[in-house]
C-alpha cells in the first residue's frame, strides 16, 4: 500500500474516533464537524479506489 492511502485510511480511522468521541460527549456541534471530517474522508479514500469497509474503516 502506498503513503497516500496509508494516509487516507489513518484519516478515515481517525475521523470515525473522532466521530464516537463526540457522541460519547453528547455535542451536537462536534457531532456535526465530525460527521463532515468522515464523510470527506470517505469520499476521498472511494476516490482513490481504497475499499474501506474492507480494511475495517467503515463508515458512520
């Protein structure tokens, strides 16, 4: 695998983190950031023809 996807699937893991984070803490805002950080994430690693739900980085 190549440093941009290893990138793009360390931000996808990471906005799903951020994600759950921000459910725990019961933030409406945060809840909102971090659902657009994932969905760019997303959106950016299909583009690059990553398969994330194989790799366990699913989405939301």
């Amino acid at each position: 695998m190549n440093e941009v996807a290893e990138a793009l699937l360390v931000r996808v893991h990471t906005a799903r983190a951020g994600l759950a984070a921000a459910v725990s803490a019961d933030d409406a805002y945060a809840i909102a950031v971090a659902q657009d950080e994932l969905d760019d994430a997303v959106r950016l690693a299909r583009q690059h023809g990553l398969d994330i739900e194989a790799t366990g980085a699913e989405e939301g």
